[in-house]
C-alpha cells in the first residue's frame, strides 16, 4: 500500500460529540505552587497561571489556534496506518488504551496538524499532544509528523513543531523505534527544500522524540520550566542512585548547554516566530502598526483564544 | 568451560557428566560408548533447546557474557586496522570503536558499540553504553568515510545510550539524532549488524543503513524487556512477558520487514562458536556490500530513504 494513499477518518469528536477533559468551569491546579486558577482566567492567559507563571500543557487545537491569524487554519489529513499490528497487550490491551485516549482526547492519535497564515506568513503547524498516551510517537504519529513536514515542502513554506513526548509507544515496539529514522527523512525532506524548521520544545519532551526530529530544528526555542530530555529524570535517579539538581533538563539548562537557542514565554511565542520566520524566508518586517500587536506581554488578542469549535 | 544460562541447566548436567567421565578415563583410553551416547544426547537437547529460544531466553543469549563482541568482529573481518579516536569536541567515548581497515581487501571504515569481556574492559568501554561524544565520533567517522568514498560497516551491540547526568548535559538526545540523520545523508553504503543487543535510539543511531543484518539470536527493540516490564506492567519482573509482546527477535523484525538478514548462529549460540559466527557474519556483510556496490550517492540515499519510509506500510490493520 502506498503511504501516501490518504483515508478520511469518520470524525470521532462530531460523532460522540466528545468534550474536553477539563469543564470550562472549573478550577485548575499549578502543579507547581498548588495555587488555584479558574479555568477561563487560565484560557484567557494562553494557560499560563497568572501569579506563577507555570506553562500548563495546551490541547493542541487550542494551540493552532493560538498560532495562526484570526484562528483559522485548515486540519491536515492524517493517513491512516495499521493499528496495533503487533496486537500488543501489557496490563491492558493497547487497542483499549488507544480507544481510551481517543475519547478523552477527541483526537485519533498524539499529533494534530493544521496549515495556515502566521501573520500573513504561511506556514505549516504541527502539535503533539502529550494528553494522548504521553504524546508517545508511534506510527501515526510518525506518519502524521512526516505528512505534515511534506505539506510544508509542497506548500513551499516553513515548519513549525510544537513537541510534546514521553518519547517512543512502546506498544509499537520496534515500528516505534522506526519512526525515529523515518521522521528524521522528513527533516532531510525540509532542509533539502531549503524551508525553515522551527522546534517549539514544550513541557514535557524526552526519549525517542528528542532523540530524533525535535533535536534537529534549525531553530529551537524552549517554553520556561519544561522538561527536555532523553532518559527521563527517574530513569537516570534509577540508574545512578542519585537525586538530580535542582532545574536539571529544564529549559533554562538546556539554553545554558547549548541545546536550544532561547527560551521563550508563551505570550512572546508567537511573535517571536513571526519574527524568526519571516527574516528566514527573507520576508519584509511587519508593519510597526501590526508588529507592536504582538510586543505586549500580557495581552495576545483574545480571538486567538476563544474556546475551540469542535469541527 | 562455557558459562551456562539459567534455562541450560540440562545442558550443563549432561556436559558436565561428560568432563567427569572424560577426566576420569584420563587421556590414552578411547572414548567410552557412555561417552559418545552422552554426547550426542548433549548434542541433541541442545539443537532442539536452541531452536525453540523464546523472546526472553534469546534475550539472555545476547547478553551472554561469552558472545563474540564488536573488538572480535574487527579482529576476525577487518586487516590493516587502523583506530581512531575522539569526536573533535568533548573527548573519546571507548563505548563506540571505529577505525578505517579493509574488509576482504577493500577499504572500509568500520564503527561499533563495545561491551567489554571483562571488568576492566566493560568499564573502559561503558558496558557499550555509549555518551554523546561517541555517537559524534560515530558521526566524524561516517563523514570522514562518506568524503572518500568508503563503505561503512557497524556493528550494534547496546543496552541503550548511557543514561547519566553528564550524557544529558552535553546533548545525548541531539548527538543520537545527528548521527541517525547522517546515517541516512552518507552516499557510500552502509550496512548495519545488529551481533547482540539493539537498545532503542543507541542503536538506531548506527543503524539507520542501507542493509541491515542480524545474527539469529540477536535482539532489537524500542526499550530493554525490563524497561518495558517496569514501565508497562509495573513489574521488572514481568520482563520474559514484555520480550514476547514487543516481537524483539530476528525472526519477527525479518516478517515485519526491519531487517533484511538474518546471519545463522552455530547450534547453542554465537558463544559456543565465536569465531564460525564471525566468519558467517563476514559473508553476510560480503553480500550485502556486493549488492549496494553500483549505486551512485544519490541512488544510496534515494534506497535507504525508500527503505524506511516503507516500513510499516504493508502491515494489516
């Protein structure tokens, strides 16, 4: 069968009519400082908590959305691939795990994709969503990521990754472990074409993922306090018998390694890539009108924010 | 004496009657009937034991602290061996060895993760558990062989990349992914032999080839079977469960189309006869150079980049 050959999925979220784990009502906990933030005031503030500051994880259509102009971007087709082809079973069956995080999620697998305009800039968008199975890269995902890369090559315009992973699905096995390789083609697909690669490393990123795509951007920018890595913290206290330092493979030391290029809060994110991306594609600056837009620290236009349409 | 696994021990009664027999009879008496009847009693459990390894037991198998390692595979394959050292940037990670040599007379650079026989040596060598500068040795080694044309042969033997504080602070998940996209950029063939363990993404990194090889009781997988144990089941010790769940032989990653070959192993295991395995391995790599030897840079990219885009894609499911 040919790869490319796309299938249009039924859209699980329009039939079961899915929502969201989190009731717009509710009240959210930092994770960090235990302070409690209303769910709206945290929407409102690009799910940053207000007092701290802590990057709370973004559902990835809320991402997109945060991303391209007026909010509107067109999904990418994702093609289909084999589920669970080793019919694999742990505690659990890995077909009742993915069932499981298809509902909570309203997304067929880790990574959704959308293509549109950044400040009039095309670009293409892809997002991991770690709330679906750890964001674990799997073949749909790989896929996914590859599609996405080659959208971009045929639309002749940069990429952008928003990652999020526990790394590869061990319930793939070895075809997991083989999206590594295969993603990493993707890149070469981008680079080849002479487009611009962004990485946007968010809270948490490690294992098969880093090793592989999300290390190789042109560019890599970091959300403040989030997790990058390849062995996870606990993996490495495991294996040593040691208590890691305090910050140890969070963004801002990774920036001080020299693994990523900058660390960015998430209400500059987005204009710092409209900014990165266009003297990358040698396009003229914003208008200081539009350009001052984004400058602000606090106040993204709310449009970008508003509840997500499920579609 | 061979160190014997823990699913050997009939092996090693039926074996060890043999020595005491022999020791007693002393050297001058010809081999007694009960001799000969042992041994090919021996010789039988063995065969039949071997050729129904489970996932688990093929495990142990590649662990086996006696398996030919990389060090022997470029003593037994490579002349005019030349070592070489250090990424140019940090230091030399004795994890991964490499050096230029000829294979069967023709130049080649050969690269491979190392264990170690012995305490001393699994130490220097990291249990073959290799940091960020050896994956950007693997990397200025690859380059060095890709600017002069020459074949280049790895040999996988891992655990996994080390996970240390250390490896982490100088980049190990960006040094495998750099050395995984260079195996798929170089223009000269490459042919990767996984002689033991594959452990996730310190393995790949070097195996990113053109041909991938495996010897028959090797492993090669996404995670350790602990790893996964603990990980999917709570349970290390639910370890033989993960090795069956996660199709990490030779023989399943050959019908999920992994690998392209899978290199026969003498009857008991690589261990039992190091340098037959070496030999066979030999021919093995032989084939699968002489197969890439006509195509040009582009066509070697164009194949491995085919190769793997096409894993996955003939699935059911």
């Amino acid at each position: 069968m040919n790869w490319i050959k796309n299938f249009v999925r039924p859209k699980i979220r329009g039939l079961l009519g899915a929502k969201r784990e989190v009731p717009e009502n509710m009240w959210i906990k930092d994770p960090e400082t235990g302070q409690m933030v209303f769910y709206r005031d945290l929407e409102a503030n690009q799910f940053v908590v207000p007092g701290s500051g802590y990057h709370m994880r973004m559902a990835p259509d809320i991402r997109l959305k945060s991303m391209f102009d007026d909010a509107t971007y067109q999904t990418i087709t994702l093609p289909q691939v084999a589920v669970d082809p080793l019919k694999f079973r742990d505690e659990r069956r890995y077909l009742d795990r993915l069932k499981e995080s298809k509902q909570k999620t309203g997304q067929d697998d880790a990574v959704l994709a959308g293509s549109g305009t950044l400040d009039g800039l095309q670009v293409v968008i892809a997002v991991q969503d770690f709330a679906f199975m750890g964001g674990s890269l799997g073949m749909a995902a790989g896929e996914a990521i590859i599609v996405a890369m080659r959208t971009a090559v045929q639309k002749r315009c940069p990429f952008v990754l928003f990652a999020s992973s526990g790394g590869a699905r061990m319930q793939e096995g070895i075809l997991s472990l083989m999206q590594m390789p295969r993603t990493t083609l993707g890149v070469r697909e981008l680079r080849a074409a002479g487009l611009p690669y962004v990485v946007v490393l968010t809270h948490p990123t490690t294992g098969g993922v880093t090793a592989s795509y999300a290390m190789l951007g042109d560019i890599h920018i970091a959300e403040p306090g989030a997790l990058i890595g390849f062995a996870g913290p606990r993996v490495i206290e495991q294996t040593l018998g040691v208590k890691l330092p305090e910050g140890f493979q969070r963004a801002e030391y990774l920036e001080e390694h020299g693994m990523v290029d900058m660390v960015v809060h998430r209400h500059q994110l987005r204009g710092t890539l409209s900014r990165i991306l266009r003297i990358l594609t040698k396009e003229p600056p914003l208008p200081p009108l539009e350009k001052a837009e984004d400058s602000g620290d606090k106040s993204e236009e709310p449009a970008a924010l508003a509840p997500a349409e499920t579609d | 004496m061979h160190s014997y696994l823990d699913f050997e021990t009939s092996i090693a009664e039926l074996e060890g009657k043999i020595a005491e027999l022999k020791a007693l009879a002393g050297g001058s008496v010809p081999i007694s009937d009960e001799v000969k009847g042992l041994e090919k009693k021996a010789a039988k459990s063995l065969a039949d034991l071997y050729v129904n390894l489970s996932p688990w037991q093929k495990a142990q198998v590649a662990r086996h602290p006696d398996r030919p390692h990389t060090i022997d595979y470029l003593q037994g394959l490579i002349t005019e061996f030349s070592p070489l050292s250090g990424d140019r940037k940090f230091g030399n990670d004795q994890a991964i060895i490499g050096g230029l040599g000829r294979f069967r007379d023709s130049p080649v650079m050969a690269i491979g993760l190392e264990k170690g026989h012995d305490t001393q040596s699994r130490l220097k060598h990291n249990f073959g558990m290799a940091r960020p500068e050896g994956y950007r040795k693997a990397v200025r080694l690859m380059e060095l062989a890709d600017r002069f044309g020459l074949p280049v042969v790895s040999f996988i033997d891992t655990a996994g990349a080390y996970p240390g504080i250390e490896a982490e602070e100088r980049g190990q998940a960006e040094a495998i992914a750099r050395s995984t996209d260079c195996c798929l950029g170089l223009g000269v063939p490459l042919v990767a032999v996984i002689i033991g363990e594959g452990g996730s993404g310190g393995a790949i990194a070097l195996a990113a080839a053109n041909s991938v090889l495996m010897l028959e009781h090797a492993i090669y997988s996404v995670i350790s079977p602990e790893g996964a144990a603990s990980i999917l089941w709570h349970d290390a010790g639910r370890a033989k469960d993960a090795a069956s769940a996660m199709r990490i032989t030779a023989q399943d990653l050959k019908r999920l189309g992994i690998i392209d070959d899978i290199v026969p192993e003498p009857v008991g295991g690589a261990h039992r006869g190091p340098s037959e395995t070496v030999a066979a391995t030999g021919d093995a790599i032989a084939r699968a150079l002489n197969s890439l030897r006509e195509l040009a840079p582009d066509a070697l990219r164009a194949h491995r980049r085919d190769k793997f885009l096409a894993i996955g894609s003939s699935l059911p499911g």
